[in-house]
C-alpha cells in the first residue's frame, strides 16, 4: 500500500507540472481583429509631416480622408476618425490604391501571420529603447504644447520632452535608422491599469511581437505586459488600425 501511494502522489505530481496544452498558451504574435479607428493625433500628424509616419511621397493625400473626420462634440472641437471602413468607400479618394502600394513595399506580413524572415537586433533595439527612455523627459503634451494631443517624435538627446506616443515615434525613427525594417515596427494604444490610455511600439521578432514601452526599460513580449490592448497598426501599413483579438 505504502509503495501504491508512492505511485500515485508521482503520478498525480507529474500531471501537476505537465505543460500546459497548446490552445492554452500565448500566441507570439497578435492576432488582428475587426477594423478600428485611427487615433486622431497620429493622422493629424501625418497631416503635417508624412515621413514622420512612414507615408511615402506617392501615397494618397490625407486631405482626401476629410469626410471620415467629423467633429467631436467637445469645448475644444477634437476630430474623431470615423470606421476605416470609410476610407475605403465609394466616395473615398482615399482608397485601397495607395495601400495596395504600401502593401507591395513591405515584406508582405499579413495582419495574422509571423515573419518571413529572421529578425535579430536585440543589441541595438535594447540599446536605442534604454537610451531614449533615459533621455526624454515625460511630459503631457499640454505641459509641452498647451494642446490635449499632439503627435510628435520627441527628439533622441538628453533633455528633449514628450509623451508615450512622441517616445514611441522616436524609438520608431531612430530604430529605422539603424537598419530596423519598417514593417516590423508597428504602434498600439493599449489600456494600463492606474494610467490609462497608453502608446507602445511594438518590434515584430523572430521571437515574438516585443513591447518598447516608455514606462520601463524592459522589453517584454505582448502578452507579458499586464496590458488590456485596444488596437494596433497592421504591420507594413501604417494608416491601417485594427483591435486586437
């Protein structure tokens, strides 16, 4: 009986400690749900400075996504961006065509799929994530700009100021600028217990989809973070949001 229960307390052990089926286990890279609004900071942006978000020179003008902006009542008449579904209307010069061809540029990631190709650069993405964390000084963009949001990189030397979204973009840029592919970076508006609203960059690794976030030095993956995710770029188009699944 002694040798019985020996039997049975391993067994019962070993079912403890067995990993975990693979349907309960984290994917490494998120998984894109329906369509969903672009922030109105970030297009805003694009307005302004189309490098800053990854558009080229032959890309559709953004003026031509005006009848997807409407007011937003408020005391200081904030634009909301309507479905992305409007942007690709029937009345929408603001078509497919342009991101067809964004599409083409890119390595062809898919909004579901992992990368084609191996990407290794964990030196230089911990390397330029600790040092901008380190630099910028965290402001609100009324502290910095007298305005409730303002899209802007933060600039990379010490003493430059901004918010999560500025030291993502800047994190993006410079990343990009050490050899990064663009299509592997890609922002998201997440929800953060005790902040709230909150913009990450994400790097799209051989690993895994990695957070870059200005709240820690650390780079975790996705689902690591403690996060309630709200919605993403599609990698490879910029102006394309989706929620996450």
């Amino acid at each position: 009986m002694k040798l019985l229960g020996s039997i049975l307390a391993i067994m019962v052990t070993g079912v403890a400690v067995s990993p975990a089926p693979a349907a309960l286990r984290q994917p490494a890279y998120i998984s894109f749900g329906d369509s969903a609004d672009a922030p109105v900071g970030y297009l805003e942006m694009c307005e302004r400075d189309r490098a800053a978000c990854g558009l080229a020179a032959d890309d559709a003008p953004l003026a031509a996504a005006a009848p997807c902006i409407t007011p937003e009542p408020s005391p200081r008449g904030r634009r909301a961006i309507r479905d992305w579904t409007c942007l690709n209307g029937r009345d929408g010069a603001f078509s497919t065509a342009a991101i067809d061809r964004r599409s083409r540029r890119s390595s062809n990631i898919g909004a579901n799929s992992t990368p084609d190709r191996p990407l290794t650069a964990k030196k230089i993405i911990g390397k330029i994530n600790t040092r901008i964390n380190n630099d910028v000084l965290q402001q609100s963009d009324n502290a910095i700009f007298g305005v409730d949001e303002y899209w802007k990189p933060s600039g990379n030397s010490p003493g430059a100021t901004g918010d999560c979204e500025d030291i993502a973009l800047q994190k993006q840029a410079d990343l990009v600028a050490a050899g990064i592919p663009t299509d592997r970076l890609f922002l998201a508006v997440v929800y953060k217990p005790g902040v709230g609203l909150h913009t990450v960059l994400l790097v799209r690794t051989d690993e895994g989809d990695m957070v870059l976030d200005s709240l820690t030095s650390r780079i975790r993956h996705w689902h690591q973070t403690g996060f309630i995710w709200v919605r993403a770029q599609v990698p490879g188009s910029p102006l394309q949001w989706k929620r996450v699944a």
